[in-house]
C-alpha cells in the first residue's frame, strides 16, 4: 500500500521535535491529515509549514497534557478542523535521571504528571469521540525502559512501566468498542531527549548501543514507521501489543 493511512485523521501530540516530529513526517507521507500539539509552539509551527509545504493536510494548537482541560480542548480541536478522529500517537513525555531515593519530590510528581496522567488524560478524551464512531486506533509511548531495570533513571522506569499497564488495561477496556490500543517501547533514539540522557548519565547510552544486537541507536523515522504500522489497518488484530523498537536490545 503506497498510502496506508489515506483518508485518516490522526493527532499527535508531543510532535515538536524528535520522535513525535518524525513519526509526523512520516504518518504525513503515509497519507494521513494531521493535527499536531506539543507545547512548544515555534518548532511545532515550523513543523507544520514544513509539511503543508509538502502539500499534506496539518493543522497545529499548542497544549500541556498534563492539564485536562488543554487535552479536551485539543482533541476538540481536532474534531472541529477534520470532522473525525482514527488514530493517536500520544507521545508526549519527559525524562529524569537520578537515582530512585535522591530524586526530588517536585521533579518526581512533575515526571508522573506529563508522562502518567498525561497519558491517560489524552486516552480518556481520545476514546469518547472513538466510541461515537465504532473505530480508532491509539497508540501509546513507552520505553525498553518500561520492559526492564536500570540503574540511574528508576523514576522514569517507573513512568514508563505505568504506560504499558494503561496500554494493556485500555485494550481490554475499549476493544469491544472498535477501538484498538497499543505502544512502542523505543529504545537508545537518536533525539534531543536521547543528548540530555548522555549528560546525565556518562558512559550509560554508549553502554546500551553496545549490549544492542544491531549495534547502533534508532532514528525517529524507524518509530514512526512502526506508529504507521499500528494505526493502520495492517494492523487491524493487534490490541494490548508492546513493541520494542530497540535494534533487539530486549531478545
């Protein structure tokens, strides 16, 4: 299929800069309309007139995941530009190091708020306007760190082990309403997010890429590719799914 998500509406929220930036490059080139949030407005602008270029159909609105009420008014949003709603890729998230027992009550509270609660508020706003149309298709952002331990990151293991749980619970919850959830669990990413992590923790991503079986870091785009995958139709059986894209890190 040259155009897998053809005549799809999907959001994505967390869009303004690596993985979410290029999954949206590529749901875009995969054919879907799109509307895209983050909270930092200039790149996501730049994003989006960068695609609209391209000649794909992107909209944009600024939103904080954790706020219930900005998720509501994004989702709306949503569904007043496009008239629908078929996929989410709710990839908004933050990362911490430290170890577990030293980590700041504010910074923990902040980490659970944006990557926890954020989550499921974007899952409970996605799924009413799913369930009023017998269909969609979520997926949801994790890690390898969610498949497992390490030192140096225990609070944002913890995030990310919470985000396969909402996954597998929501799969259950929404599959007898047409709606199927799912989550990829990247692993070393070569993204912003991934530079703060070598800073914070010398020596530990060089550490991971070598115990990798493909002995190198993934891109955005071979995320987003697997995101394309499981909001499309190719994918029309799969619910409650972890999927690593980590270059075998987890086998």
């Amino acid at each position: 299929m040259s155009d897998p998500l053809a005549g799809t509406v999907v959001l994505v929220v967390g869009a303004s800069a690596g993985i979410g930036a290029d999954t949206a490059r590529v749901l875009a080139a995969d054919g879907a309309s799109l509307m895209l949030v983050a909270r930092n407005e200039g790149p996501l602008a730049a994003l989006t007139e960068e695609l609209q270029a391209a000649g794909h159909d992107v909209a944009c609105t600024t939103g904080d995941v954790s706020s219930a009420d900005d998720v509501a008014r994004f989702v709306g949003a949503t569904v007043a530009r496009f008239g629908r709603l078929d996929g989410a890729f709710n990839n908004a998230a933050m990362t911490q190091a430290g170890r577990l027992d030293q980590v700041p009550e504010a910074d923990f509270d902040q980490l659970m708020a944006v990557n926890v609660k954020g989550t499921w508020l974007c899952l409970r706003e996605e799924v009413r306007v799913m369930e009023a149309q017998g269909s969609g298709s979520i997926v949801n952002v994790s890690s390898i760190g969610g498949l497992r331990g390490s030192s140096g990151m225990g609070a944002y293991q913890a995030s990310k082990h919470a985000v396969i749980g909402l996954t597998r619970t929501a799969a259950h919850d929404v599959g007898p309403l047409g709606i199927r959830v799912n989550v990829v669990a990247p692993g070393p990413t070569e993204t912003p997010m991934l530079q703060k992590t070598r800073e914070a923790i010398p020596g530990g991503v060089e550490a991971r890429i070598a115990a990798t079986p493909l002995r190198k870091a993934g891109t955005g785009p071979e995320v987003g590719n697997v995101v394309s995958f499981l909001l499309s139709d190719r994918a029309s059986h799969l619910s409650g799914v972890v999927l690593p894209v980590d270059g075998g890190f987890v086998a």
